[in-house]
C-alpha cells in the first residue's frame, strides 16, 4: 500500500513540475514570423519574385537567441538574438525550406522564389495614335515636372505626324503645329493645376481622407501606367518619384480599402526598404483601422528607426506613437511624442503658414495634452484654410465637446453632412414628390431639419435641455 502512495505522490510531482517548468519554457520560446510584412505560419508556403530583396521579421517575447537557416539546407545559417529582430537576405530562382528556431520551437515555411520576367517598354513609333497620345495624357498626371521627357515625346509625335501630315482622332484633325501645341498647352495646364491642388509633400504625411479627391485622376492614373510597365525601377529618381507615388496611392485608399492601402505601402517599401513615410503609414492604418496596435508599434518604431538613420522628420511616427501611449497611459512619452510632432509643424507652417495640415496636427496634439482651448483653436485655423477638410470639422465637434460646448459641438457635426446635402439638392430632394406621403411624419421631419433647417434655430432647439 505504501508503494502505490508513493508512485501515485510520484506521478503528481512529476505532472506539477511539468506544468510549472515545461509550459513556461514553450511559451516563452513562442515567436511570430513575417516574411515581407505578412505573418506566415509554420509549414505555410509562399511565393516571391526573383531579384527583389525579401524582408524577414521574428518578433519573440523574451531576448532568446535565434538560429535561422535561410535555405532548409544547412548552408546559410544565421544565429542572431532580440525581440525583434529584421534582416533582408536575397533568393535566386528554385524552391527553398527556410527554418527559424528559437528555445524549443522550430517554424520551417515553404518558400517559392519565381523567374522574374523583365517587362519591355513598348515601342512608341509602333503604337496607334490614340494610344500614344491617351499615355502621353496620362504621364502628364503623374510626372508633372519632367518637362525634358514630355519635350522628347512631343518632339516624336510632331516628326511622326510631319511625315503623315495629319492625324484624326474621332472627328477632330490635327495637323503638326496643332498637335505640337495642343500636347504643350496640355502639360502646363495638368503641371499647374497640380501645383495648386497638392501639398509639395504630399506622401512625406498621413494624409487625411479629406483629399481623396483631389488625388483621385493622379492615384488612378499611376496605377494604369504601373500595369502598362511604363513605370521605371532602374533610374534612381524615377524610383524615388515611384515611392512617393505609392505612398500616396496607399493614403488615396487609406479609409475605405485596408488591402489596396497596405499593397501600396508595401510597393514603396519594397522600392525603398527604408523610406520612413510608408512604415508610418502602415503604422496609422494598423491604428486606426485595422485596430491592431502590436502590429502598429512594430511599423511606428521601424519608422522612426530610419528617420533617424537619414536624419529626415516624420511626423505620422511620432502620432501614432502618441496613440500607442495614450493607449498605455504613458503621460511621459504622450507629451515627448507630442511636442516633436508639434515642432515639426510649427518648421512647416513658418515656410508656409497656410499649410492647413500642419495647423491640423498641431491641434490634434494638443487634444492629445488636455488643451482643449488650443485643439479648437489651430483646427479651425486648419477649417479656414479647407473647408472640406472633414477629418478637422469631425475633431472640432470632438474638441467642443470635450470642452463643454455642445452647440459648438452640433454645429461642427452638422458641417459634416454638407456633402450629403449637396447631393440631395442635385436630385431635388426637398421637392422630390416621390416623398409627398412621408413628409408629415414625424421622423422624416427629424431628417429633413438636421439637414435643411437654419443651423441657429436647429441647435438651440436641440440643445435647450442641457
């Protein structure tokens, strides 16, 4: 009898040492992998193109060393330790078994590296006339100040049409000069209008959703000629031009499209790993709209890791780390992040003191401090110079109210549907006889006078009970 007590006091102890040692020592040794910002999971496969760099990232939860076999075969073995740990490494064209093991966990994934087959730029002489001159249009929306290659273009289309005389284009004839002059006209007229409509560093921001469209024709145009192939990846600047583009395209889809967003950021980054702008604003779309902040902080650090590298500023860093460690409440590092963010403006505003998001961000900093007086101040500033700029009029309504104002608040919320007003005018709606039946009850009447009835008279009417 006293045998069996002992094996059975044996078999506890054994299961409870078990418990309080071996667990812990798994889950310790636990860690996530991405492979060009995308997690991937033990024994998942993926596919990459040859002759770009691929970016690997092992975030752990203690500092554990970490052996990393890059091939599966023995040959290529890094042993490193942190953690989070990122390195790049590149593939040739076959298939591949890479292994990453930390303690006791091991994850192997199945890695594809394709063929990368070059695209060729096509031979503009054998191209048809409205196709050359659709793609001419079309580069004038996206490389506006390169006026040496438009010139070269137009100087080809001219000889061309010299030889031929003429060219028509559904009914209209364009004989040389004409089209020499039409083309001209038309890359001045696009160059200017986006001077005026687009901030200078317009991708170097978070943009807000506010200038959607303003940069709808330039996103969507980009877009095109980066399926034609004519978008460059050799020539240093054209490349550099090519991250600021997908920078913006990434910001054009910020709201309504994770997924486009995220592709384009990850196009900038794969043309530039360490451009800080595109790591900031995956960053702020992990914040704000995918809701996953340990993904964020691990995109807000990296950024301002290589802002710091090329000395440059990036405010959306230091934002979204404001987010992080309000979410925290970190109050030390809130002001820290809040007062740089605020100097990098105030440098911006003093070379340009209309420059409504720089006024924008330096209220929403000062939200971010309890200065509701200033919020409201610098964001109206920012309303006075765009008042279509719907992202500040949404942080007004927010600042008034958490400044006790509540008819301030009201009407900043009512300033929100002037969009939707102006569309119900353009169909007639106040007339609209298909609504004559519903027009005296009592909720289409509620609707009606948010929209429709005299700010003053709907706000005091609404607020007269607080």
């Amino acid at each position: 009898m006293n045998i069996i007590k002992f094996f059975l006091f044996a078999i506890i102890f054994s299961v409870s040492v078990a418990s309080m040692v071996l667990v812990p020592a798994q889950a310790a040794s636990d860690f996530k992998l991405f492979v060009n910002n995308s997690q991937v999971l033990n024994g998942g496969s993926l596919s990459i193109p040859c002759g770009g760099i691929t970016h690997f990232d092992i975030i752990q939860s203690s500092d554990s060393p970490v052996s990393v076999d890059l091939t599966g075969r023995n040959d290529a073995i890094m042993n490193l330790s942190g953690k989070v740990i990122h390195f790049n490494t590149a593939y040739n064209p076959g298939k591949y078994n890479p292994k990453v093991t930390s303690g006791q966990v091991t994850k192997e994934i199945q890695l594809a590296v394709d063929q990368d087959e070059e695209k060729s730029w096509p031979n503009i002489a054998s191209l048809s006339w409205q196709l050359l001159i659709l793609i001419i249009f079309l580069i004038l929306f996206v490389f506006g100040g390169l006026g040496d290659v438009f010139k070269k273009l137009v100087d080809v289309m001219t000889d061309t049409v010299k030889r031929s005389k003429s060219v028509k284009i559904y009914n209209l004839e364009l004989t040389a000069p004409d089209l020499s002059t039409t083309v001209t006209n038309a890359i001045a007229g696009v160059v200017s209008r986006l001077d005026t409509t687009l901030p200078n560093d317009i991708a170097t921001r978070f943009l807000p959703s506010s200038l959607s469209d303003d940069i709808a024709s330039y996103v969507h145009v980009f877009q095109f000629l980066d399926d034609l192939g004519l978008i460059p990846k050799q020539d240093s600047d054209m490349v550099s031009k090519s991250v600021t583009a997908w920078n913006t395209v990434g910001n054009y889809y910020f709201e309504h499209n994770f997924d486009k967003a995220k592709s384009a950021y990850n196009k900038a980054i794969a043309l530039d790993y360490s451009d800080p702008t595109a790591y900031a604003n995956l960053g702020m779309l992990y914040i704000m709209i995918h809701k996953d902040h340990d993904t964020a902080r691990r995109y807000i650090v990296r950024s301002l890791e290589f802002a710091e590298e090329r000395n440059v500023t990036c405010p959306a860093a230091h934002m979204g780390m404001v987010v992080l460690s309000d979410e925290e409440k970190d109050k030390e590092k809130v002001r820290l992040h809040c007062e740089i963010a605020k100097n990098i403006f105030s440098e911006a505003l003093k070379k340009n003191r209309k420059d409504y998001w720089s006024l924008y961000g330096i209220g929403w900093c000062w939200s971010y401090e309890d200065d509701y007086k200033r919020a409201i101040q610098f964001t109206s500033l920012a309303l006075k110079e765009k008042e279509d700029f719907y992202a500040a009029r949404y942080n007004l309504a927010c600042f008034y109210s958490m400044n006790n104002e509540l008819p301030k608040s009201l009407e900043a919320l009512q300033g929100l549907l002037t969009p939707i007003k102006h569309f119900l005018d353009i169909c007639n709606f106040p007339n609209d006889s298909d609504f004559a039946k519903f027009r005296s009850d009592e909720r289409f009447k509620l609707f009606y006078n948010i929209l429709y009835e005299p700010k003053s008279k709907w706000i005091s009417s609404h607020t007269s009970t607080y």
